[in-house]
C-alpha cells in the first residue's frame, strides 16, 4: 500500500474515533491539555499561534481569555495553497466560517510575517511520541514552519491521536513538543 494511502486510511480511522468522544469528554480532555501548555505561555508577552478548533479537536481558543498578554495569530490559507497568521484580538467578531466550517480570519486582520511568531501550535490528526504528524493533507503546516525561525513549534493532542507509527514522507516535519493525556 503507498504511503498516500496509508495516511488516508488512518486519518479516517483517527477522525473516526475522535468524532466518537463524547463533548463533556472532549471540553475536559481540551482543558487539561491547555493547562499542560502553560509552559509554553507563560510569563512575557509572546506572539501566538493557534486555530479555531474543528468539534473534534483541541479547543484552543479559551487561551485566548486565559493569557491576555499574549498576541493571537489564527491561520488563513489561501488559494494558492499558503498561508498566512492573523492577528486576532476579538475572536467572536474577527474570525468567520470559512472552508469546511472552520473559523477563519477576517481578511482586514493583520498578518504576521512568520518570524514574529514565538509559539506555534498545530492541529493534527494524529501524533507519535517521536513527533511525527499526519495532518489533513494539504501540506500548509510542512510549508509554513521551516519560515518559523525562533518559534517554539508544538502540538496538543487527546490520547486517541497518539499512535506508535506513522507512515512519513520526506516533506513531513516533525512537532518537538506534543503535549497529551
């Protein structure tokens, strides 16, 4: 089977699963894992990247209430398949439906060249311990980071997104810092 479609068949069975986990468990299991990224938070004001967490995904935006002296950067890809981060600084009016569903960026938010950025956190859908991701397969992420010079790059995960093995490619980036249940 080639890699293409291994990476298919286990993000199906991995979105499959976390689609599964009922909400009251997910907006707990989201709680502890931002609790877990305080490290990464705390002390001066840092310029942060996060997203708008899909329903079955880390709720990150919470962060954005719970560290006011940080700067809050959200990604928008754009049609020629980059993407950018925008500063957000009110999230219920500046972020609107976008691709899928997903929260996106008005295009009036400033961007964020990438060499501002002190922390990054990633969405995936599933992580090894070694810090191998299998995103969603548009590449934006494997793209955008090698831009990221002095950003702390890292990903929070439930439990059912960590797997012993991921079938990798070259272009495949590795997050240094997975925190999880």
């Amino acid at each position: 089977m080639s890699t293409l479609l291994q990476k298919k068949e286990l993000r199906r069975s991995i979105l499959r699963c976390l689609r599964a986990i009922p909400g009251a468990e997910r907006d707990a299991a989201s709680a502890r894992l931002r609790h877990r990224l305080a490290p990464l938070l705390e002390g001066n004001p840092k310029n942060v990247a996060i997203y708008a967490a899909m329903p079955h995904e880390v709720d990150l935006l919470p962060l954005v209430r719970e560290y006011p002296q940080h700067r809050f950067c959200f990604p928008r890809c754009e049609n020629n398949r980059s993407m950018n981060f925008h500063i957000v600084t009110s999230p219920e009016e500046e972020l609107l439906p976008g691709a899928y569903g997903i929260l996106t960026p008005d295009t009036s938010c400033e961007i964020l060249p990438p060499e501002q950025l002190d922390v990054i956190i990633v969405p995936g859908v599933a992580f090894t311990e070694a810090g191998e991701r299998l995103g969603y397969g548009g590449g934006y992420y494997d793209t955008y980071l090698p831009r990221c010079c002095h950003a702390t790059i890292a990903a929070a995960a439930f439990h059912q997104q960590m797997v012993p093995y991921l079938p990798t490619e070259a272009h495949d980036l590795r997050i240094p810092h997975i925190f999880t249940l």
